[in-house]
C-alpha cells in the first residue's frame, strides 16, 4: 500500500484543478470570522522539487502548472491559484510544486487550525520537516507562527478523522486525496464521509479522485450523490482522449459535498480555459454537475429526468438541473413522489394487498376470493374462459352452475370434492374414523363422529413394516 508517491504526479493537470479548487474553497471559508479546521486525510510530502529524479521521470508537470507558469490572460481565480505557486518560488524559476498542506496553509489565517494525516513513512517525515522549516521561516521574518494549531501525524486519515468531528468551533473543510492503489480505496471514501457527515452534516467535504477505466472509478460520483449531504458539486476536467488500452490518467474530478454558492460560477469562468490550454486533443472536455442528494434505487440505476439526474454534457456550459429534495417535488426514483401517482403494489404484492381486497391478506368481514379468481376478473371483458374450466371452478369453489343445476350449491366446496372422489371408479371406500388403518384418533370414537369417552390410547405399529 506505500508503493505511491507523489512525486512522481506533481503539478499535473489532476493537481492543478484539485488545488484550483481548495484555494477558492479556503476563499470561502476565510469570510467569516469564525476559526476553522482544516483536515488532509493524506497529506503526502507538502512540498514537492520539479527537478527531483522522481518528477523528471514521469515529466507530468509539464502538462500541468508549467503550461500556466508563463500565462498573461488568467482569469481572475486561476490566477491567485498561480500566484500561490510562484511565492513558493521567488526566483522566477518554476523549481518547486505546492502539495494541498501548503496550500491551506499559505490560504488559512492564523487563528485556522490544521491537521495532517499521512501513513507512508518517507512522505510523513517530509511532511513534518517542512512544516518545521516554514514555522521557522516565519519566526525569522518575525511573524506569528501557528504553532499548535498545525499538527502532523503519521496515522490513517479515515480513521482518526472520526475523532476530529464535529469541531470545536462548529467549522471544517476536509480534502481527501487517497492514491486509489486499490479498489477498496473507493469504499473506504465512501464510508469515512457517510459517517462523518452523520457527525457533522454541515461541514464542508472536498473528495479527489481520478477518472480511469475501472468499473470503482466509473461508478464512484453516482455512489457519492447518494451521500446525505444538502448539496453536491461535481466537476470532472479531461484533457485527452482516453487510449484504446485504458491506461493513464487522462481526467480527474473532484466532488464537494456542501460547496461554496459561489464555486459553480467561479468553475463555469474558468474552466473553458483549463480545457484550452491544458488541453491535449478533441477529446478535452469539462463537465459540472450540481443538486442534492439522491435517493431510491432507480436514482441509482437510470438516470432521472429532474433530480439532477441528467448530468451535463461533457464541455457544455449547462450543468444539471438541481435535485429535488427527498420527498418533495422532482425527487427521483422514490414510491409516493410528487406527480408519482398513488402507490401501486407490484408482482404477487398486488394480489395480496390488503387494499385490493384479493388473496389471503384481506380486511375484516372481506370474503375470500381466491387468486385464481381474483386473476380472471382482472381479464378483460372480451376474454373468454374455457366452460369446461369454468365449470370445474364453479363446483371446486361451491357457487351454482346456472341452469345445469343447483343440487350441488348447497355443499361446501371441500365436501362435493370429497364426495365425489369417493365414489369414482377406481377409489377405495374412505376408512372409518377410528380402528386399524384408521387415523390416531380416540380409540372409542364412533364411526359417525360420536364424542371420545375415554382417555386416549397410545397407538403402536408392529413389525417391520407399516401394516
């Protein structure tokens, strides 16, 4: 599990939109006077060399931050996005990448507190060092260090981010970034934020993940709709065409759980620019989605006209309509929505309502009608039934059979059965009530069903076979 390092990824077009987003997300959040807490669930290095083997290797950088490095025509939030990475190298020269520590915290104020989880060791100790240093840096220039308010820990940020909810100060943002190694990476996400916003429903929740071939991947921002947050933001930026044998990362999203009111309009301003200069081939795209959290199954399955079901198309400048809350009007999938209809059961469900008045669940005083029955008068009116069966339902249920006669009406259906298997051709008369071969009734009870005037008898076979 500690075979990813980042290193090798930093500065790439994943980066970019992922760091893009957190510095407008601290943006907001610093409006209100209130402290906050910020929480990496996997803080990696912090700082990142351009030059070191690790990035020459892979070369990823130079698709990412470097084709902004030089950029004159920014848009206004990409921009301080930029900026943040050129304090980080005031040289001039592009030498060193920023990882999502440094961006908060170069974004937070000084009474903001972080927490920073990392488990692989290397990464971990790099983390800590650079924090000391920056700490250091500032007392050297004299200004206010954090302090205690910044804490590094080498512990697994899914877990220890139960602890940390909801905070003191009733404000948090969270990024959480896994390597996605393996595909229990996707459930663990998905679990972690169920429960922390069980803890915590309004905090804000910003989920990294990488848009690859993999059927986890493909299916994992449906599953994250069906987080019970009150809203969702969702936006996905694709520079290439995916190749034939579905390996690289050529896209990545990023889903915020409670986002800011002014994300949407903030990535519908800047994103046509990413997809331009970042931008490999035709196949480079964006695409936002936004609405609320989704419920019942066929949310799941289909996607739902309303709802926010229908997702935008990718690089279109509309986005999904909102969802309708659950219950109320434009809710998808869920029995008893508005515009919905009555609840209609379905399958074998439907005969045995209690509300249809058909099959054995029926309400007090309710005759019983039997399936079979129930079923024919569900037929339309022009379908004919065979008479030789209607007329073997008629004495099997005991109703009278029109004009061929009523000496069968008056006994039950059960006792014309009995009567008239007995005395078919072929049939052993009935055996008595009680006696040999008879049943484990009272001994002394009568042929004609006389009442038991003695205790009973236990019965008791002899020889080998039944007798």
């Amino acid at each position: 599990m500690f075979s990813y390092r980042h290193a090798f990824h930093a500065g790439n077009h994943a980066d970019v939109l992922k760091h893009f987003v957190q510095v407008q997300l601290h943006k907001y959040m610093n409006q209100k006077d209130t402290a906050y807490t910020y929480v990496d669930t996997h803080a990696g290095a912090g700082v990142y060399a351009l030059d070191s083997v690790q990035a020459l290797k892979s070369g990823e950088s130079e698709g990412g931050i470097a084709r902004l490095w030089e950029r004159d025509d920014l848009p206004p939030a990409l921009a301080e996005y930029v900026d943040l990475v050129r304090a980080l190298n005031p040289s001039g020269k592009l030498r060193y990448y920023p990882g999502s520590p440094w961006v908060a915290e170069q974004s937070m104020r000084i009474e903001d507190r972080l927490r920073l989880f990392e488990l692989h060791p290397a990464d971990v100790k790099l983390l800590d060092q650079n924090v000391r240093k920056l700490e250091a840096h500032k007392a050297e220039q004299g200004e206010r260090a954090r302090g205690r308010r910044i804490i590094v820990d080498r512990a697994d940020g899914f877990q220890s981010l139960k602890a940390l909810l909801p905070p003191p100060s009733r404000r948090a943002l969270v990024l959480c970034d896994p390597p996605y190694e393996v595909k229990l990476d996707y459930k663990h996400v998905y679990d972690a934020f169920n429960e922390a916003l069980g803890r915590f429903p309004s905090g804000m929740y910003a989920i990294w993940y990488p848009v690859l071939q993999r059927m986890e991947s493909r299916q994992f921002a449906d599953r994250l709709k069906r987080l019970p947050a009150k809203e969702w933001l969702h936006v996905t930026l694709t520079v290439a065409t995916p190749g034939p044998d579905g390996t690289g990362m050529h896209s990545s999203g990023m889903f915020v759980l409670n986002p800011p009111y002014t994300l949407e309009a903030t990535l519908r301003e800047t994103m046509p620019y990413l997809v331009n200069v970042l931008g490999v081939d035709s196949g480079a795209s964006f695409r936002i989605e936004t609405g609320t959290q989704q419920t019942g199954a066929l949310a799941g399955r289909v996607g739902l006209q309303g709802a926010g079901a229908p997702a935008a198309r990718a690089g279109a400048q509309g986005a999904a309509a909102p969802a309708g809350r659950p219950g109320g009007p434009g809710a998808g999938g869920r029995p008893g929505a508005q515009g919905a209809g009555p609840r209609i059961p379905a399958g074998n469900a439907r005969r045995a309502s209690p509300l249809s008045g058909k099959g054995s669940l029926r309400l007090p005083g309710q005759p019983y009608e039997s399936p079979a029955r129930a079923q024919d008068e569900d037929k339309p009116s022009g379908s004919q039934m065979d008479p030789v069966k209607r007329e073997a339902r008629r004495k099997f249920y005991g109703t009278q059979s029109g004009a061929a006669g009523s000496g069968n009406a008056s006994g039950n259906a059960r006792g014309s059965r009995d009567a008239s298997a007995s005395s078919g051709p072929g049939r052993s008369p009935a055996r008595p009530a009680g006696g040999a071969g008879g049943s484990r009734g009272p001994a002394n009870a009568g042929s004609q069903g006389g009442q038991a005037t003695g205790p009973r008898k236990s019965f008791k076979r002899s020889g080998p076979g039944r007798g």
